[in-house]
C-alpha cells in the first residue's frame, strides 16, 4: 500500500495500478531520462523542460543549421583538446632524446623504450644527490674507481651484520687471513643453521617450509625466537598452540583466512584479544547482508504504521484463538458424551449410572449419600463433568478406591503432606503438582497452638510436603516466574531478593511515585508484653477504621504475627465498630462483592496463605520489654528453620499497598547469627522505612543503542525527564516518561524497538502479552520504530512531542476522575453506614419490645413452675435492665469509655438472652441430640462422680422448664423411667437412655451435620457438670475432635481445639488448664449462635448475696480478682480502667482480695454442687472472717460509668 501510494505521487494520473500502460509508463520514463540529460543537473532548467510549454523547444530544435553539441558541450571538448596538445609536445621532447640513444638500432619495443626513459631519470636524479653530497668533495682528486668500490662492498657487507661497529672493530684488529678464516667458519656455522632451521619449519608446518629455500626458513624462525624460548620454558604452550592451530583452520574453513592473515600479522597483532567480537560481528554482518539481498525488497514496503498494524492484528487473532479454544473443547466434549445408561430397573439400591443420577434429579431431598453416588454412578458423573475440584479430605471421603482421573493437579503442594495428598496420587494417571517451596510448609491444623505460645514457638518444627518429595522425585520441574499480584515492585522486592534469589519477572509500575502504593512503616510506641502488644492492635485497628472510611472502594486484610494478637486486634476491631457505621458498611459491602472473594479478614501468618488484598495491614507484635525496656530476640515463628517463609506469605499478600505498623527499628533487631527469618524481619523494617537496601533500590539504567540516547534528548529538550530501562529483575521499559507537573510516577512509556522487544521468545509475548500486563498496571505507550526514525527523523520527533502532550494532559484527566470516583465511594459508604446505623436502631428497638414481652411472659409461666424447676440464675435477677443509648445520638456524641462499651457489651448479652428465649421453638430433634451428648459427657469418666448425679437432674429440670409442656414425655420422667429399669444403677440407666435416644434419632432423612455438633455441645456440658474436668474427659474430647472431620474443622470449636491440645501437649492436665478447658465450654454451651436450643446448662444457687449496686463499690486501693468470661472486654484492658481509678487487679483470690468479680455468663459454667475454684476460694476465705464480696460484672461497668461522669 505504501508503494502504490508513492507510485502514485511520482507518476501521477498515469499510474493507474495494475490497469496502468506499460508502453506509456516506458515513453514516461524515456521522457524524464532525456530531460535529465539535457538538464546537466540544472534543476531550473530540468523544471522548465519537464513542466513548461514545449512548442518553443521544438521550433528551436527545427532550425536547420543547429549544431549537434550543446555549447557546454563544445567548451567541454575544446578544453580536452588542448590537455592533449600539451601531452603530445612533451612526448615529442621525452622521444626526440632517446632516439639520440638508440641511433645503432633498426627497431625498437615499447617496453624498452620505457626502460630507457627510467634509468634516464634515475641517472639524473643519482647525478643531482651526488653532486650535492660530501663524497663528491672527498673523491673529487681521486682518477681510479675500483678502490671506492671494494671499499663501498666493503661497508655495504658491515652494515649488514648484526653489529657494525663489532666487525669494523675486528678488521682493525685482525690479519687477513685470520678474518678469512673466521669467515669460513662462521658461513659453515650459517649453514647447519639454516638446515636445522628447515627442519624445524617443516615439523611446526610453517608456510615457509613449503619451498626449499634454507634461508627463508632461517630468517622466519629468527623473527619467532622469542616465541620459541617461551615455549621452551612452558610445556602446556604446545596444547594452546595446537589449540590456537585448531581454531585458525575451523576459521580459515568458514572463508575467514583473510581475518587469520590479518590476525597473525603485525597489524592485527594488537587486536587478538578483540577476535571473538570481530568475527560476531563479521558474521552479523554477512547475515545482514544476506537478509538484505533475499527479503530487502519485500522489508521495504513496511513502515512504522504496518508494523503497529500488525502487532495489533497479532494480539486480536490470538486472543479469539484463545476463546476459540474454550468453546472448541467445550464442544468437544459435549460431542462425545456418551455417559452409560446403568441401571433403572428393580430396587433402587441396585440403580446405576445415569439410572441412578436422573432418579435422584427427580426427588425433593436425596437419599443416597456422595459416595454411595460416585460408587455407583462414577462413569457417567465423569462423563457429564470431567473435572472435579476436591479436598484432599473430600477425596478421602467420596470417591471409592477405584475412582480414578487421567490428570490430577495439586495445588498449594507446599501446605498438603505426602499422607494427605496419597488419597488423590492413587487415583490419577498423571499427576501435576503446583507450589511453592519457599511459602509455608504443612502445619498440622490441631498443633498451630504452638505457634503461640510465648515459650514453645521458637522451637517448632514443619512436616515435609508433597511439594518437597515431588521436587526431588519428578521431573521435569517448572518454575513460574511472573509475578503478577503486586502493582509496585516494592511489595515483591524483599521476598525476590532474599527468597527466590532475584529469579521473579517483576513488572515495573507507571504510578511508582503514587503514595497510595508500595510499603509504608509506622512507628508505635508499644510493647510485647505476653505474647501481646496492646498500643500495636490499638494503632492498627485505627488504620483500619481510617481506611475503610476513605478507600471503602479497596479492599483490606490485617495481619499480625499469632493467634493471640490476632484475638486481640479482633476485640480492640470489634469494639470501634459499633462505633463507626461506615465500617459495618464497608465489611457487608466486601462481603457480598464476588461471594465475598476479598472480604476484610484479620488472620496470623499461619493462616494468610492463599488471601490477597488491595491492602495488607501489619502488625509486627515483637517490642521492648515493659519492664525493662529492652527488645528481646525471640520472635516465635520467625525464629524457626521456616521462619523466612512464613514472612515470605506474609510480605506478598498485597496487590497495591502494605503498610506495617511496628514497635521496633531495625536496629532492635540483632540479625548477626540468627535465623535467616531474623534477617528478612529487619530487612523488612529497613526496606519499608528507607524504600532501599542493598542493590533493591532502583537505579538509572544505561541505554541500549545510540538510537535510544537520541530519542532520550528529544524527550529532555521538550522539557520532559526520561528515565532508560524503567524496571529489575528481567522486565525493563525502554524508556519511562516523567513531568515535573506530574509527582505520581511515569505519565508515558516509549518504546524503541530495542533489547526487551527483540528478546521475547514469541510474538504473544512480544506483542500482547508484555502489553497487556503493563497496560494493566497503569502504562501508556508510544512505538517509535528505528526505521521511521532513520527515514524520518523530524516527523517521528514531531509525532513523539504530540504523544508526550497527550500523556500528560490524560494523566492529568484520569487522576481527576480516579479522585472522583472515589469520593463518590466514600459518599456512598457514608450513605450505606447512616443506613446501617437506622436499620441497626430499628432492630434494636424491636429486639427491646420483643425481650419484654418474653420477660413478662417468663414471669407469668415462673408463677406456675414447680420450685426446683425455678433455680435462680447466678446474680440474674438481681441485675437491673440497662438501656443502651440510641445509635445516632452516640455517633454524634462524644467517643465512648471503656466503661460504656462494656454496658453496651452487657446489653447485648441480654439481647442475647432475648434470643435464646425466642429460641425455645427449637424443635425436639436438638433437644434430643444435645440430651444424648449430655448423657455421654455424664459417662465419659466411665463412672459416676460426685456432683455428677445431682447436676444431672437438675439439668433435666433446666431442659424441661426451657422447653415447657410440649405434649411430649418429660426429660425428667423418662431419666427417672430408665433409672427404675436399671434398678437404680444410674450408669445403667444413661446406658438405657442413650440407646433409646439413638434409636428415636437415627432417621438418614433427617440427617445432617448440626446433629453431630448439637451432640458435642451436649457431650461437653455432661462433661463439666460436676464442676471439674479430669485428664481422662480431656482426652476424650480430644478423641472426639480427631476422630469427626465437622468437630475438626467447624470453627466455633477452634479456641476449645487449642486449650485442649495444649492441655494435653505434656500428657500432664494441670487445674489451669482444666480451668481453661472449662471456661471455653462455658462459651460454648451458652452461645446462641450455636442453633442447639438450649440456653443453658444446669442451675446455680448462688454462694452469697452479690452487689448489684454501683454506688457499694469503691476502688480506691482495692483488689479485685476476675473470674469468668467477662463481657467487658480483655482482662489487660479492664485491669487497666481498675488501675486508672486507683484500684488494683491480681489474678488470683488472696487475704488482699476486696472483691471478687463475676462475669455474666457465670450461671451457665458452674454447677449446683461446684462454683469454679476462684469462687470456692473466695467463700472459704469469707467463711474465715475476711471482708471480701462478690460482686456482678454489670456493677463494675456501672461503677466505672459512674466515676467517668
């Protein structure tokens, strides 16, 4: 196209494409060669001839006495005419004289006439330079000649030894027949020389020996005699000159003696060291050359806009080839599905197949479990879904042992054990197996408690994964080097440096100067105290109310280092979010977006494998010590052997920006010698607060060609800054465009048709694939093609300061409009929070109207209950209702106390109440389940214990009076049946009971996976209905949780998981952990969220009148001792409201004790005959005469309300 668009200019309405007249287009181009002539290169003339009028050139031309030369012609010939004239005058001179010379001869040849006319010049000059020497005055008396010339011989022969002055020093000297002698001898000498050297010459194959010329030989070895006394000292120099031989003649059979030649002489001696890149470059340059000749014609025809024509047709073609691709494999194998038929016939046990599957599609509820299915119908599930995503737990649980895949991919290899991964190994054909060694190694899921506890987590070990057999099994391996997930090469660089060794393909961003991207550190004043750090969690939990208020449009995930900063970062979250509508807002908004694909979350190291977010918040926990001050070096998890992979999870989770909040510089930290997790930790801190360490910080790279350095001027005299090879870590910009107008980073990239383009393996990489990553992360681009440029250097620079105009006009539009987006999400999360906040009030005042309708009605159904089914609560009904303050009013209000958060915890534990009221619908399957697992948890000690008979019934009086008379069998008459059946042997009647209660319950309709865990919440309270928990029943539920998969992996078990494991850690469960195992049953049992329909477990009398009355307690210089789960929030933090008021908090009951605190939730954890051995203590201190009262949880919130005001 751009030929015929040339054609087209030149020939004009002649050319008319392939319609166009050759014979015209000939007369045509006659035409213009005979003006070209005529014109003599005058280009006025030419114009004249070619475009003016031609009837007054053919009437010139007509004239019948026109010479046929042109006058400049006539001139220019007449000059040459004379040159000759003068030429032939001197010839007749040069002749005239010789022929003087020849006058005896007849005849005479050219060429000895031209001898003649040479030694005639050299006569005369020898003649002029020996007139004017000092030998002509010397000689000038002397007649005869034949002396001067012995004595010329004589000196000629002298000059030609190796030293003159010796050989005139000897004719002085010696006798004639002397010197004769000596001469003999030396020539004898020469001689045997000379053979020798022959010899040698023809044994080394120099080109000399050759002929047989002695003397030549002689002289060539000569000039190598330094060459040859080196040899002589080295042995190893006749490998390199038999090597050196070797590669003249591979050269010289590639047609390159020439270079050989040259190499080998003294001219190119200088230049040996340079041969490598003499002969790359002669051979570039015969390829050019010989691509020149075969493809220049056709490489002509394409300029900068084809090429960018084509690339574009490139990327467009392999992205439909991509799609076509799906949809060709997606019709394949619709086109050949033939799933088998089976089995429809007789029983429906004996379906198979699609029988079976089109007989389950057409039931309301199926009867036949998953692996009963893939037995049974297998091959046509596989037929009509080929791929299959699964567990390994899944696999374990669902498919039978001949269930096998033609492929199987395990992915995240690193986390799964050879033990896990088995299961799906055996049934593949082929197998694949993705991860990555330098993330976590597999933890097992019941022992992540080590990790947090302060004195064991530096000691733990990792379990080998199936990654790391398969790496040292299989092959080949592939490792994945582009990292797309972070949009600034910041977040990656620590882990690509001191992880993967520099190996990642890192994307350079255009926004690199954005301060809403890459790492962020900010110093807290805080301290590590117990595995804790209090200001840390506060000082986060503040970032993260900021940021879901002012970037709702990103998403956020916070982090920390354990699971006990994880529990109290979530306690300090929880509390501010009551506070702040906008965050409610935010969490429902990430929660519903893409199924809740980047909902907020708050995980440890342990457990952020595999999340990303826009923004990863960290909390580093590790600080000074309180008491000391110093910063110690045990840092858990980080010290281990994999401490370094953990911190590699942790730094790669973000996409845009990690901001890391910390109680430590990098200088607290002592590296030298420790754990390489150590070392990353401190280069984390460094690198976050510096933005450099080591060779990480970006640098200004050098240019490719001259070509790039031109360009780069073009750009800097426009008043831009180019920045060359923008990018590490294999992945550069040629050049990256900067403004000062613009502080945020790159507003343009320009390409060169340079290195990175020419590199790429592909066109999909080279020309849609490297594209579309960095356009994805905020890149413009501008070609400019190195052909363009040399045709068209001015237009090109044109074309790139119009480019640079644009860019930075559109970086200006888009961060205008990115700034607008944004303040219309933050107008929308505010709009969505005042929402939140009306919708929340709404519910509350409803959840307040329906608590004191069910209050009343509780009342009036206490009236008519038998007494002992009417076992007050411990401190319940002494405690008055509170009313939490309306949600608008405390937005508007000043920020809350600690205090009235915690009246605003306690209203919500009475809402709680409420719930579990309203939850007596609770139909009798729960009922059952929870009953049978009480009966089971009674048993587990495989006896009947003190206590246990009397809670045991009082528990089924609690269960009668909750569930009311629902026209069924009592839970009391039928212990009471059973026992009477068992003839009072109580274990034999919950024998009894509990097989009857399975039989009742085992309906596989009515299955489902809440009855497995309302059986554990029974199971548990049976267990601790006596008041205490042996080390048997702790092993016991420790079976329970490994045995069942939904106990292991439902998560409102996780916390009792970890006190039980840890309890049982050292097989030694001492009454501290016992009192912790009992105080995490305690929460469960009476958590309303647990769908069990039980709201309690047992009654308690209570040990004392309790103070209810805020105005009864003093703080000043008292001692108060917590017991119970409190719902005020952590124990450090009320400890420290107590301390503020001038009280004091200890753990333990002493004769100091003023008052012993008891939380909300302690009627459902202590049992009629047993209080919990803080309160056991407490009585028997009060029985001996020590002042000390009880006093509920809500009063200390009242007090502390009361002293705040």
């Amino acid at each position: 196209m751009a030929a015929d668009t040339r054609l087209s200019t030149q020939l004009g309405t002649f050319f008319k494409g392939v319609d166009s007249d050759p014979e015209l287009l000939d007369a045509l181009a006659a035409f213009h060669e005979t003006v070209g002539q005529l014109s003599q290169g005058d280009d006025r003339l030419r114009y004249a001839l070619e475009t003016g009028p031609l009837q007054s050139l053919r009437d010139l031309v007509a004239e019948a006495d026109m010479p046929p030369t042109s006058l400049t012609g006539l001139v220019a010939q007449l000059s040459s005419a004379e040159e000759q004239l003068d030429a032939a005058r001197s010839e007749r001179e040069v002749a005239s004289t010789l022929c003087l010379s020849f006058k005896e001869r007849s005849s005479l040849d050219a060429a000895l006439i031209e001898q003649a006319r040479t030694a005639r010049a050299q006569r005369a000059e020898a003649h002029q330079a020996a007139g004017r020497s000092r030998a002509a005055e010397l000689l000038a008396g002397i007649e005869s000649t034949d002396a001067i010339r012995s004595a010329i011989l004589l000196a000629e022969a002298i000059a030609q030894l190796p030293q003159p002055r010796a050989g005139i020093s000897l004719m002085r000297r010696g006798a004639d027949a002397s010197l004769i002698e000596e001469a003999d001898r030396v020539f004898a000498c020469h001689a045997e020389l000379a053979k020798e050297a022959t010899a040698v010459a023809g044994e080394i194959a120099l080109p000399c020996s050759e002929t047989d010329d002695a003397e030549l030989a002689l002289h060539a070895l000569a000039h190598r005699v330094p060459d040859l006394q080196d040899a002589a000292r080295r042995s190893e120099g006749l490998v390199d000159q038999a090597r050196l031989l070797r590669a003249l003649a591979a050269l010289e059979a590639r047609g390159l003696q020439p270079l050989t030649d040259w190499v080998q002489s003294e001219d190119g001696h200088s230049h040996r060291a340079h041969l490598p890149e003499i002969v790359e470059a002669i051979y570039a340059r015969s390829l050019t050359d010989h691509v020149q000749a075969r493809f220049g014609r056709t490489l002509d025809t394409y300029d900068g806009a084809d090429l960018d024509r084509l690339r574009r047709d490139i990327a467009r073609i392999d992205r439909e080839l991509t799609n076509l691709s799906r949809l060709a494999i997606r019709e394949e194998l619709i086109e050949n599905s033939h799933p088998p038929a089976g089995n429809n016939k007789g029983r429906v046990s004996s379906y198979t197949e699609m029988g079976l599957i089109n007989h389950q599609m057409q039931l309301m509820r199926n009867r036949v479990s998953a692996r009963d299915l893939t037995a049974r119908a297998g091959a046509a599930l596989l037929d009509l879904k080929p791929c299959w995503m699964m567990s390994p737990l899944a696999v374990a649980q669902y498919l039978h042992g001949n269930f096998t895949f033609d492929l199987v991919v395990i992915d995240e290899a690193s986390q799964m054990t050879p033990e896990n991964a088995l299961g799906a190994l055996m049934r593949a054909r082929q197998v694949v197996i993705v991860g990555d060694t330098k993330q976590l190694p597999p933890t097992n899921f019941f022992s992540k408690v080590l990790d947090d506890a302060d004195e064991d987590e530096d000691v733990r070990t990792d379990s080998e994964s199936i990654l790391d057999m398969a790496n040292t099994t299989f092959t080949p391996v592939r490792q994945l080097r582009w990292h797309y997930r972070s949009r600034h090469p910041n977040l990656i660089a620590i882990s690509n440096k001191m992880v993967y060794d520099g190996q990642l393909t890192i994307f350079p961003a255009a926004r690199d100067g954005d301060p809403e991207l890459g790492v962020e550190l900010v110093k807290v004043e805080g301290e590590y105290r117990k595995g804790r750090n209090i200001p840390e969690a506060r000082a986060i939990v503040a970032g993260a109310i900021q940021h879901m208020r002012d970037h709702p449009e990103r998403s956020l995930g916070l982090a920390t280092m354990n699971k006990d900063q994880t529990e109290l970062i979530v306690t300090e979250f929880e509390r501010e979010r009551a506070r702040n509508p906008h965050v409610e807002a935010y969490i429902e908004r990430w929660a519903e977006k893409d199924d809740g694909l980047e909902e907020f979350f708050v995980k440890n190291l342990e457990t952020i494998q595999g999340d990303e977010r826009d923004v990863i918040m960290i909390s580093t926990l590790y600080g000074p010590d309180p008491e000391t001050g110093k910063t110690y070096q045990r840092f858990g998890p980080v010290n281990s052997v994999h401490g370094h992979r953990r911190l590699n999870v942790l730094f790669s989770r973000a996409k845009e920006k990690i901001v890391t909040y910390s109680s430590m510089v990098p200088t607290d930290i002592q590296a030298d010698g420790k754990a390489y997790g150590v070392q990353m930790l401190r280069a984390w801190l460094e690198f976050s607060r510096t933005g450099q360490l080591g060779d990480i910080q970006v640098e200004r790279g050098e240019t490719d060609s001259p070509f790039e350095d031109f360009v780069i001027s073009q750009i800097e005299a426009a008043g831009y800054e180019a920045v060359p090879q923008v990018g590490a870590s294999g992945f550069k910009i040629d050049i990256g465009v900067r403004h000062p107008d613009w502080p945020y980073g790159f507003i343009l990239a320009v390409e060169c048709d340079g290195a990175p383009y020419h590199s790429a393996r592909s066109s999909r990489d080279r020309d849609r694939l490297r594209q579309q990553v960095l356009e994805g992360l905020g890149w413009h681009f501008h070609r400019i093609w190195s052909t363009d440029w040399f045709r068209d250097p001015r237009g090109q620079i044109e074309k790139l300061r119009a480019a640079l105009d644009a860019a930075l006009v559109r970086a200006k539009t888009e961060e205008a409009e990115r700034q607008r987006a944004r303040a219309e999400a933050v107008e929308r999360a505010r709009r969505a929070a005042e929402e939140a906040a009306a919708r929340a009030a709404e519910a509350e005042a409803a959840a307040k109207a329906e608590a004191a309708e069910e209050a009343e009605a509780k009342k009036a159904a206490a009236k008519t209950d038998p007494a002992d089914a009417r076992q007050g609560r411990l401190f319940e009904e002494a405690a008055p209702t509170f009313t939490s303050p309306d949600t608008a009013e405390v937005e508007k209000g000043p920020k809350a106390s600690l205090s009235e958060q915690a009246l605003a915890r306690i209203e919500q534990w009475r809402e709680d109440q409420a719930y579990d009221c309203f939850n007596r619908t609770a139909t009798t399957r729960k009922r059952g389940f929870y009953w049978l697992g009480f009966l089971e948890g009674v048993a587990a000690s495989d006896g009947i214990e003190e206590g246990e008979s009397d809670a045991l019934f009082a528990e089924a009086r609690e269960i009668d009076a909750f569930f009311g008379d629902a026209g069924e069998s009592q839970v009391t008459d039928m212990l009471a049946k059973a026992l009477e059946d068992a003839d009072g042997d109580l274990m034999t009647a919950i024998s009894i009971q509990c097989d009857a209660l399975r039989e009742s319950l085992a309906d596989p309709e009515l299955a489902a996976e809440k009855d497995v865990i309302n059986t554990f919440l029974g199971f548990c309270s049976g267990i601790i209905c006596d008041g205490r928990i042996t080390s048997t029943e702790a092993r016991k539920i420790h079976a329970r949780f490994h045995s069942d998969p939904t106990l292991a992996q439902s998560p409102i078990f996780a916390h009792l998981r970890w006190a039980v494991d840890k309890a049982l850690a050292d097989a030694v469960l001492d009454e501290e952990e016992a009192e912790e195992i009992r105080e995490w049953i305690a929460e469960l049992v009476t958590d309303g969220h647990a769908d069990t329909g039980i709201a309690n477990i047992g009654g308690v009398l209570s040990p004392t009148d309790p103070i209810t009355d805020s105005g009864a307690i003093d703080l000043e210089g008292k001692v108060f001792v917590l017991t119970g789960k409190m719902s005020m929030g952590p124990r450090s933090l009320i400890g420290d409201e107590i301390a503020r008021r001038g009280g004091m908090l200890k753990n333990t009951v002493t004769d100091e004790t003023d008052y012993v605190v008891v939380s909300n939730t302690a009627s459902r954890h202590w049992k009629t005959t047993h209080y919990g051995t803080k309160i056991e203590a407490a009585l028997k201190k009060i029985e001996a005469g020590h002042a000390m009262r009880f006093v509920a949880e809500h009063a200390l919130a009242n007090t502390l309300v009361r002293l705040d005001a």
